[in-house]
C-alpha cells in the first residue's frame, strides 16, 4: 500500500467573530484555496475563554439552502433552534448534522448555562455540500450524543475512533449523509496510533483539535493546526506525541458547479436568485427571535 502525502500544514488563518458567539478561523474556501469538495467551508473555532453571561453570545436567525452544517463540540455548549421544529443541545463529543437541504431559518447560542458560567468553548463546523439532486430534498436534523457514537477501540488502550459518518475499519457512522464522506474523532493516548485509506480521489484533512502527531513518520502538526493531503497514495499513519484530539475529514468530490451567494450554496446563478426570493417571501419558515 502506497503512502498517501502531505501536501500542507497549515496554520489557523487570522479569526473573525461569527455574531458575538463564535470565533473563528476559516481555514477554507476563504483561508486557504484548497479543494476540500464536497466539504464546502470549515470554521474552526479555537480554545477561547468566554466571561459568565446572563444573555447567551450567539448568532440570531439565519438562512441556509442546498447544503448540510455539521457542528462538532469539544468545549463549551451550543443551543439550537431551527425553523422545521428543531432543537438541541451540542455538548463536548457531541455532533448536530443539520441538512438545511431547500430551506431553514436557525439560530445559535451558547447554551443558557454555559453561558451564565463562562469558561472554555471550542468547536468546529463544517459545510457539507448536497448534489444537485438533493439540494431541493427536505430538511432534517440528526443530533447525535457522544454516548452513541459508534466507537472503533484501538489496540492497547492507545485511543479511540468515534465514527461521526463513514466508516473506519468495521464500524459504521453515526450519521446519514448524502455522499460518501467520513468524518471521525479520533482521541489518541500519548504514543498512540492509527491508520487511515480512503480512496486517492477522496479529498482529505486533518483538523488537530488538541496536543501533537508526526504523521506518516516524518511531518509534525500540532494543535490548531490543519494537514491537508495530496491525492496520491492511499495509507496515512498518525502517532500522538501526547494525549490529542484529530477531526478526520474525507470525501469524495460532487463534480457539479457550485454558486455560493452568503448562506446559499447551489449549482447555477438562477437558483441563487431563487433562494433569495423564496428567503424574502418567508418560504424558508418562521423563527422566533
Ligand atoms: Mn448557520
């Protein structure tokens, strides 16, 4: 088996408030010009310190259409309200796959006790891009708890996969998804490790959430940092050079068009100007501030 190469490291670019709520640094499409398809844009937002608040941070109501918004927890909480009746709390090792799909007003908030105590808060959400076929399908919402995540135990008690969506060795994902994409925490103790193969047209990163790994016996990366693969080869190894966190994203590419206009994400201008009417005739649903 081939070993599949780094192209890059990369470090967090500079960090942007998303509302007052959530910091954070766009590693793409604005950050860097890499091709992560069918992954759209990842946020990633970096250990922070939030002071006690009565009034959740958080970002008001919002659209979306034509893609699915994955959010990850590892510190703090977030409150979610969505226009389809949807609710949830994401808490640390918790995952909300949320498939906008034709249309949804939302909103995100630390969670009322989180927010009343402060402290640290960290997290990653990702876009997820739908086919052409399914951009139009229904909204749906999977909130799934760390305690269900589907687990792939590594030797010696080195670590654990939790298989968020795809699959790692024998274990199935927690989460449906459109294409095929696999995504994973993986937690290794100090001197752990793991191996990866996705097919060579998968396009693959690796987001350090917490510590340090040499990956493929040579490149370090640590913590904030992002490992992006070239399309070559097919085996990746990692071993933690102390107890760390690695959100494994892969997927194969939707070779569609895209057009992208704010929280939009569709295959041609026309259905750009079709979300933005439908938005501004209330087709999207009601949500209260
Ligand atoms: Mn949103």
């Amino acid at each position: 088996m081939e070993k599949r190469e780094v192209a890059e490291v990369l470090k967090a670019p500079a960090p942007h408030m998303v509302g007052d709520g959530f910091r954070v640094h766009n590693f793409f499409p604005s950050g860097y010009k890499i091709d992560m398809n069918p992954f759209f844009l990842m946020d990633y937002g970096s250990k922070i310190e939030f002071s006690a608040r009565k009034n959740p941070r958080g970002v008001g109501v919002h659209p979306h259409r034509g893609f699915e918004t994955v959010t990850i927890a590892y510190h703090g909480a977030v409150a979610h309200h969505d226009s389809a009746g949807n609710s949830g709390v994401i808490y640390p090792g918790d995952v909300q796959w949320m498939t906008a799909a034709s249309g949804i007003l939302h909103k995100e908030y630390h969670e009322a006790e989180y927010s009343l105590n402060g402290g640290p808060f960290q997290m990653v959400q990702l876009w997820v891009n739908l086919p052409a076929k399914d951009k139009m399908s229904k909204p749906k919402y999977q909130g799934i708890k760390q305690a269900d995540m589907p687990v792939f135990n590594l030797p010696d008690d080195r670590g654990k996969i939790e298989v968020i969506a795809g699959n790692y060795k024998t274990i199935s994902g927690a989460a449906n998804t459109f294409t095929p994409v696999d995504v994973y925490n993986a937690r290794l103790r100090k001197g752990g490790k793991a191996e990866f193969i996705f097919p060579k047209e998968n396009n693959t990163g690796f987001m350090i959430i917490e510590g340090s790994v040499i990956v493929n016996g040579q490149e370090s990366a640590k913590a904030d940092s992002f490992i992006y693969f070239k399309n070559e080869g097919d085996l990746i190894t990692i071993k933690a050079e102390e107890d760390s966190v690695i959100l494994v994203l892969s997927g194969l590419p939707i070779n569609e068009p895209i057009h992208q206009y704010g929280p939009f994400l569709m295959n041609t201008e026309a259905e750009i100007h079709q979300a933005i009417a439908d938005y501004n005739q209330g087709k999207f649903g009601y949500l209260e501030e």
